[in-house]
C-alpha cells in the first residue's frame, strides 16, 4: 500500500492513504479482541474465523445487525468517539444472545464525511473494548468516505455480529409458563435508543453538555454518552446456571414491544411498575418533555436493559448466576395467563 495514491481521487475528496493510516491506528485495538478461531489478519479482504462444534449435535449460526442511531450525534457535539462503538457491538450481541447463542465474531462498518485516521482509530477502539466485553472477535470492518453526502464531521457506525448455539439448547418463547418469574438485569441508562427524543427534550444542538446537573451527579453529556451494557456473559451463566425459559433485549419500543418477544399466545407478563428500579435520567427526560409514563415505558428502556423468564423453582440460582457475573438482577414480575402478552401493574 505505501505506493498507492491517487491524486485524482483526492481532489475529489477522497483520501485513501488516510484510510491505511487509520487501519495502522487501529491495529492495536482489534488485535486485543482475537479468541481462538480467528483465522485471518486485519486488511484482508474477508474477515475468517474457525469455529469449534465440540460437544454440539447441531450447531446453528445466529446473526444480528444494529447501529448506534442518534446517539453518534452526542459523540460528535463532544467530540468524543471511543464510547459508541461499544454500544454498536451491544445492540448486536444482546440481540443473539437473547435466543441462548454465544457471539464468535463482529465486523463493523463505518461511513464519514471526511476520514480523519484518529478519530476512526478511536471508533474502533471502542468496537474493540465491546467486543472484549463480549468475548468475541474483531475480525473486519470497512471505512467509506463520503465526501458531499456528509458533512466532514458528520459520520455513521454500524456492524453485526455472528453467534453459535446448538438446536436444542436454542430459547424459545414455547417453554415459559404460568408462574415463571421475571428477572431485570439493570442497564446502564438510555442505552441506544429513543436519542430523536432525547435530543428533542433536551435541545441538545443548544445545549451545554459539560454542565454538571445535580439530579444525575455528571454532566449531561457523560450521561447521555453512557454505554449500552453488554449482557452475554451474564445471561449465559444464566443459561447455565438455571432454567432460563425466554430472553427480551429492551430497546426501541420499551417495555411494550419488546418483553412480548418471548411471551407465547395465551400468557402475559405482568410487571410491577413498583418494582422498576429507574435511574433519574428517565425522570429527568419525562418531567423536561412532559412525557406521559406509557410513552416512557413504549420509547425507553427505563432501567431494564433486559429481561429473562425463568422457572420459579431455578429463580435463586439464575440470580445468584447473574450477580456473580456482576449484573445485580432482581425480580420484575410474573407470567399469568392473559391475553395482553405485557401488563404494567
């Protein structure tokens, strides 16, 4: 690569020796992700991994894509960009794991208005820190400059994540009962979600960031920058551990839409709203934006970053697994019989 350049194609805005630099930069980060299975270096063209099917009678790959959404706009106005790539790594592998699968490997996929071989360098480095997180691998990526379809400072993160399970071992929504409990493993704030409207509620173009606000004990910025937590290892121990009937990742669409995912026909999770235990950035949005609490429930996370069903007999040691693995999980409700698949008491 020290030969090639293109003065042609720089002067139409595109830098590709800044591209190679930027892969020189992040070298370091992505080779602190590689587990046992990584066949192939950074710069290839196809990012190789070798799994192992040991112990498995039918193994089964899981895929999950995501981006981090909005949420990059706060990076960009702090100019702080280590941080989100862990919350892309996040939406992804908390998507597989939900189904009982085990990340392998992650590539991500980054589109900026201007390369700027630091700051890319620093995006990776936080898709790195994810994936170790996550126990997978870092395998490839891509970095496209569009110059003239965005702004220099302006750019998007995103990726997807191939995980490993075997069939039977596979969770499905058919094995939860009536009086299975509901286990919430906290998050760490807003995760990746609802950012249109918290940018909204708190005129963040406008606003000032660095201000410290009593109510979160950290400036708004940090707060609004927190990353998603990463739940594989825990829900796996879970696995493990207990008799783990079905696993809701809380994003987009709250509790509304999300918990139904592993609740079947006939049953409904009755959760007591008491028993949310909801950090005061979610107070804090509804009392700015006058948002009613069925809006916060159907937009936000608010507290629960995930959620599983288990048996009421294996609830104990699912929670003992969970909080040895540093999640302090707690109980959030029930399954009843009903036709509504989600209740808030």
């Amino acid at each position: 690569m020290e030969h090639s350049h293109s003065a042609s194609y720089a002067a139409a805005g595109v830098n590709i020796e800044a591209g190679y630099e930027g892969v020189r930069l992040m070298k370091k980060h992505v080779e602190r992700t590689f587990i046992p299975g990584v066949v192939s270096e950074l710069g290839g063209f196809g990012g190789l991994f070798a799994p192992s099917f040991a112990g498995m009678r039918e193994p089964v790959l899981v895929s999950g894509t995501d981006g981090v959404g909005t949420k990059q706009r706060i990076a960009q106005l702090l100019d702080r960009h280590d941080t989100v790539g862990i919350d892309c790594v996040a939406m992804c592998v908390n998507d597989i794991v939900c189904c009982g699968a085990k990340p392998l490997f992650f590539l991500d996929y980054i589109a900026i208005g201007k390369n700027d071989p630091e700051k890319v360098a620093s995006l990776v480095a936080g898709v790195a820190e994810g994936c170790v997180r996550a126990g997978c691998a870092l395998i490839g990526g891509e970095t496209a400059e569009h110059p003239g379809t965005m702004r220099p400072d302006d750019y998007d993160l995103a990726g997807f994540s191939v995980g490993l399970v075997d069939r039977p071992d596979i969770l499905d929504k058919d094995s939860v009962r009536p009086g299975d409990l509901i286990l919430a493993l906290p998050s760490s704030g807003i995760h990746s979600n609802g950012y249109s409207l918290v940018r909204k509620v708190f005129d963040v173009e406008h606003a000032d960031l660095g201000r410290t606000v009593p109510e979160l004990g950290t400036s708004l910025g940090e707060a609004l920058l927190t990353p998603t937590c990463i739940y594989v290892r825990p829900v796996l121990a879970a696995i493990r551990a207990s008799e783990v009937h079905g696993v809701s990742h809380i994003t987009g669409g709250g509790f509304y839409e999300n918990i139904p995912r592993s609740v079947p026909e006939g049953l409904c999770a009755v959760i007591e709203k008491a028993a949310v235990r909801v950090p005061p950035i979610f107070d804090l949005i509804r009392k700015l934006g006058g948002i009613p609490e069925r809006d916060m429930f159907n937009t936000f996370n608010m507290g629960v970053g995930m959620s599983l069903i288990v048996s009421r007999e294996s609830a104990d040691a699912a929670l003992e697994a969970l909080r040895a693995a540093g999640t302090e999980a707690y109980v959030l409700g029930e399954i009843r019989r009903g036709e509504d698949r989600v209740c808030l008491l």
